[in-house]
C-alpha cells in the first residue's frame, strides 16, 4: 500500500468512529444542529465539510477497478493547496520565532540581572541589566482580572441571547455586543483614561476600606491609570469574542439534551444547567483562552491607561497600582530602538510574551480535547 | 398511582400550521396503548401534547383540552413544568446527559424535584430504578462512568430508568425501540410489560408486531388527505384493530403492511 492510501485509509476510518463513537458531540453534528426545531436529524456526513479522502476511499477500497488511477484532479489540487497552507502558517510562526530568537539572545546574554527574576530596566546605559518578573506580573494580572471579569458577564449575555430573551429582543442585543469589537482599541485607552479611569475613585476607595488588608486589594496610587482601570476596559474589549463564542455553543445544544431536561420536568434554568452549560463548557473555555490571548496582547489601550511607577519603587501586587505590560513597555520604547543591543532586550520581552500566549493557547487546546473525549 | 388520559377536541398547531385536528380519545389507567400510523401523520406530536412538550417547540401550540384524572393539563393555572414531573417521557433516540455518569442520569430528575436528598435514598432509587428498567445488572459496577459509554439499548434502558426514578404517573414512550437490535427491543418490551402494572403506558411504534405484543389497545393516525392535517382514524382493542378493525382505512393500513 502506498503511503498516499494509508494515509486515506486511516483518515477515513478515523472518519467514521468519530461519528459512531461520539454522536452528538462531535463538531460535525454542529452543523446538523436544527435552529427550526424540526427534531434530530441523524447524523449524516453530507453537511460536513468535503473531505478529499471521500471522493478516494472507494478508488482505493476496490483495487481492482480504480486504484490510484481514480484520483480526481480536483482533489488533488485542492489537497496540495491547503496543506500548502497549513505549512505556510507553520513556517511562518517557525520564523518569527527563529527571528524573536536570534534577536533576544545576544541581548540576554550580556545581561548583567537575572533575565527572569529581576525587576530592573536599564538599557540605556553601556551595560544591560533587564528582567521581566514586574512586567510578567502587571501582563498576567491585569488579563486574568479582565479575564475573570469578562467571562461570567459574556455567559450571562450568551444564555439571555439564546435561551431567555424573545427573537426581537435578541438580535438587537447580540448586535450591540458584536459592536463592541468595531470600537478600535485606541479608543477605548481614550476613553478609559480620560473618562472611565477617573471615575472608579469612588470603587476604590471603598474597596481598599473592606479589602485592603488583602495585598491584591491595597490602595498604592491615587492616579487613575491603575491595573484595576486597565482590567476593566480589557474585559469590555474582550467581551464580544468571549459572548459570541458562548452564543454559537448554546445555541448549538443538540435538542435532544434540551428536550431530555424538558421532558424531567425542568424549570428553564433547570434546563440550562442539565444541558446547556455542560454542553458548552468546553466552547466557553476555549473563548475564554481566547479572550485572555487577545487580553495579554492588548497594547495601546494599555499603554494609554497605566501610569508606569518611578523605576525603584518597591514592587506591589495591588489591583490599585500602575505597572507596565510586556506590550506597554514595549510600545512606550518604540522612540528608542536605535542600538541592536538595546532593542534586543524589548524583543526577550517580545518573545516572553509570545510564548507566554502560545502556552494559554495550547492549554485551551488541551482543555477543550480533554472534555470533548469525556463528553 | 396511574392515570386515565382523555383528550377532547385536540387541534394542534406549529404556529400557523394544523398538524393534527379534533383528537378525542380515553385511555385507562395501567393499561398500555400503542399509537401506529404512518410517517407525518402527527402520532408524536400527540403524544407531546399529552406531556406538554408540544409547546417547548417555538410557536407550536394546542387548542383543546387533556384530562389527567379529569383535571385538565391545559388550564391556566397548570404549570406545565408539573406537569411533565408527573408524566415521564422516553424519546426515539436515547438522550441520556453526556457529561453526567449513570448514577447522576438516574437521579437527575429526582435532584430537581426535591432539591437535598440523603445518599442513602439516592443510592436506593438508583438500585431500584435500574432494576425496574432491566439494567440494574449490567451497570452496578461502574454507576460512576459516563452515560454515553453504554451501548445503545443500554442508554435507552437509561433513559427508562431515569423517567421512572421520579414515579410518574404515566409514561410515554416515542418509538423507544427503533433504534435498537431485536435483543434490545425484547428486553424493553418485557419492561414496558411490568411497567405497566404501574404506570400507564403510551407507546408510539412503526413496529405492528410490537403494537400488537405490547399493547392492549391501538390507536391508529392518518391524515386526511394529502395537505390535510393528521387525525385519529379509530382507538380499540389492539385484537380488534389488528383483526376486525370498523374502519376500512385501518384494515389497509394494517393489511398492507402485514400483506
Ligand atoms: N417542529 C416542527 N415544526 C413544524 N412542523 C412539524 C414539526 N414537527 C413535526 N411537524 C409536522 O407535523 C406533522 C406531524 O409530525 P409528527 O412528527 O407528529 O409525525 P409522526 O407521525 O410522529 O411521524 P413519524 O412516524 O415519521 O415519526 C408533520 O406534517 C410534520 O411535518
Ligand atoms: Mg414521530
């Protein structure tokens, strides 16, 4: 057997048990899902995406009269241009690693801070010394807080859409919420640092008051551009792609789940909580990674919001403290990349960043494949 | 604890559309009735009526009246969520939840109608129910698995036990069998025989044979006519309908399929 029809082979069968083994849960009967309500439709591969390996399998099932004389040109040209493109995409991710690499490294080299631990920044001088820990820190907070923020309120959002709000009133809704993704960022900094930041006094305040004995909680600065402004404006840009991802997964709950809740006597939450949120669990997470990814780049909005502290100042964890992200700083020191060796120190933290992202990605991967094999 | 069913003048509607028109029947408590006819002709939207599951369905809606013990699921007092607590449904593909194991499909229904439950009543209704749907034998070992790692005629003896686990009063049942190997399909119709000293049973089969194994007695669907909506041609004893049947209709819908 050539490796071309193993190859078939093995996708076809792979094919084949994934739509016995996993009935309603696989993404192909997410096109089946039946927005009309006309009942279940069995599970059949005509809505599936075609599938180059069809159109072979039975060329290479009956040997005798096909073999491998029976490959359609078609399909042939149509093979070769996607797995062009898959290893378009990958050499492509291999070269702005290749690139972030060779930058970074002489520049870590010459570090004269621990790269990872330490919290000073001065590259201006003849000697490097760098480390991101603050920078780690500042990114990872402020896109957790946002993260945490955004995620119940776009569920929420998603399961009025789809379960609660009648037709009329859902579309404007959803409307609005897809709005929210058009608004470019630089406005929201605008916007969040003129107008909203200044206005969370008030919040603040009170929080610190009841909280503060918690370091996460202990009022450090009075200027507005504080993590905690900063996280709220980042959940409101994240918003939209983390409620339209959770509306596509509920609204797609096969209605036999639905129907099996109904049919026990459940109340409409009852419902929701037996078969929508289960099914859409893994869809959530996913949109919720995803959101984080956005959140942890988010440059100029950032850049805008947060005051950077004087450099020395003792390091706070605080909500209620300004900071600087991998991308702020970056972007704040966009004036100075005249020396190689100077700029590679923003690159590490460019690269620290970009790996930073990828891991959040490949957990949501792994998250998501988890459920799916036990769902 | 089982009802009588009566439906008067039954017109049943998805949105604009009349699928089924003037339905009258009565069926007695403890008894199993057995609902033929063929495809399109509205024996499953019936049945959802008798459960009020017709109206989950955007727009679908009911006019007329169905009597539990007399008293009318259909009044504008009647929740309909008790209403489907009181009467059990078991659907043509087996649904039970995929995220939950065997144990937590069992007693879903039971959590949500008396919130906090000691372990020890949970764990006996599990045993009991399981034993009461037939499959009490081959799951009491993994009770903590997956639901949808059972086979099919599994899972839908699942989905059984799950409906019963509540006690209802009556148990529907939409062509439970049809997915399922002629084993499977023996081993529910037994169920559905001891079911029935219990509950009573409205089944909806393609199956005559089985209709007329199960049953005590057969109401058989038509439509009208061709854009006509569905109606009940005759309800009778499954002997007499499957023998002699008043109707000439029934007797070549019956011969037709037996001939
Ligand atoms: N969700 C729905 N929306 C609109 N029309 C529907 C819907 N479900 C069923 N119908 C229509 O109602 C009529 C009766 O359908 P029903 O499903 O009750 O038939 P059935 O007798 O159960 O058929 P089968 O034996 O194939 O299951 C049909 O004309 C069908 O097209
Ligand atoms: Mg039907």
């Amino acid at each position: 057997m050539t490796d071309q029809e193993s190859r078939d082979r093995e996708h076809a069968r792979a094919r084949a048990e994934r739509e016995a083994t996993h009935g309603s849960d696989t993404p192909d009967d997410y096109a089946n899902a039946d927005p009309n309500g006309v009942g279940p439709i069995p599970s059949s591969s005509a809505l599936t995406t075609p599938d180059p390996a069809d159109a072979t399998i039975s060329g290479s099932g009956v040997g005798a009269f096909g073999g491998r004389g029976k490959v359609r040109i078609g399909d042939k040209v149509f093979r070769y241009l996607t797995a062009g493109a898959g290893m378009f995409v990958c050499i492509l991710i291999t070269l702005v690693a290749v690139f972030l690499l060779a930058k970074a490294i002489p520049s870590i080299a010459n570090d004269k801070v621990n790269f990872f631990t330490s919290r000073t920044w001065l590259v201006s001088g003849s000697t490097l010394q760098f480390g991101i820990v603050d920078l780690l820190w500042t990114t990872v907070l402020s896109s957790v807080f946002a993260m945490l923020l955004a995620v119940p309120v776009a569920i929420g959002i998603a399961l009025f859409i789809t379960q609660y709000a009648p037709r009329q009133l859902a579309r404007p809704v959803a409307f609005v919420v897809d709005l929210l993704a058009a608004i470019p960022s630089i406005v929201y900094g605008v916007f969040g640092i003129t107008v909203f930041a200044p206005k969370l006094h008030g919040i603040i305040d009170f929080l610190n008051r009841y909280l503060g004995w918690i370091p996460l909680f202990k009022k450090q600065i009075s200027d507005p551009g504080t993590v905690f402004a900063g996280g709220i404006i980042l959940a409101i840009m994240i918003l939209p792609i983390i409620t339209a991802i959770a509306r596509e997964v509920f609204e797609r709950t096969p209605r036999e789940n639905v129907e099996a809740a109904w049919a026990l006597g459940a109340t409409r939450w009852e419902m929701v909580r037996l078969s929508v949120l289960p099914y859409g669990k893994p869809g959530v997470i996913s949109g919720a990674m995803l959101g984080l990814g956005r959140a942890l780049g988010e440059t100029i909005a950032i850049t805008l919001i947060l005051v950077a502290p004087p450099s020395g100042a003792p390091f706070s964890p605080s909500l209620f403290y300004g900071g600087e992200t991998f991308a702020s700083k970056i972007a704040n020191a966009a004036a100075e990349f005249n020396n190689p060796t100077q700029t590679g120190a923003y690159i590490a933290a460019g690269l620290v960043l970009f790996v930073l992202t990828f891991a959040v990605n490949a957990a949501a991967r792994i998250v998501v494949n988890r459920r799916r094999e036990f769902s | 604890m089982a009802k009588r069913i009566e439906a008067k003048n039954l017109n049943i509607y998805y949105s604009k559309f009349l699928a089924v028109s003037e339905v009258n029947f009565t069926i007695a408590p403890r008894s199993v009735t057995a609902f033929i006819g063929p495809s399109g002709c509205g024996k499953s939207t019936v049945l959802r009526t008798i459960n009020r599951m017709h109206e989950v369905i955007a727009g679908a809606h009911v006019q007329g009246d169905v009597l539990l013990d007399g008293e009318n699921i259909y009044g504008s007092a009647v929740d309909p969520v008790d209403v489907r607590r009181t009467i059990g449904m078991v659907f043509q593909r087996p649904n039970p939840f995929p995220t939950m194991s065997i144990y937590d499909n069992v007693v879903a229904g039971l959590k949500l109608q008396s919130g906090r439950i000691k372990k020890v009543e949970l764990d006996d209704t599990v045993e009991k129910s399981l034993r009461g749907a037939n499959l009490w034998e081959e799951v009491k070992d993994r009770l903590g698995k997956p639901g949808a790692g059972l086979s099919g005629g599994q899972q839908q003896r699942l989905c059984i036990a799950r409906a019963i686990a509540v006690e209802p009063q009556v148990l529907l049942m939409d062509e439970p069998c049809s997915a399922l190997d002629p084993i499977s399909t023996l081993a529910i119709e037994d169920l559905i025989q001891s079911l029935k000293e219990k509950y009573t049973i409205v089944i909806v089969t393609h199956n005559m044979q089985q209709a007329a194994r199960v049953s005590e007695r057969t109401a058989f669907f038509n439509l009208a006519g061709v854009g006509k909506p569905g109606q009940l041609v005759e309800i009778d004893d499954t002997q007499k309908i499957f023998s002699n049947p008043s109707e000439q209709r029934t007797e070549d819908y019956i011969s037709g399929r037996f001939g």
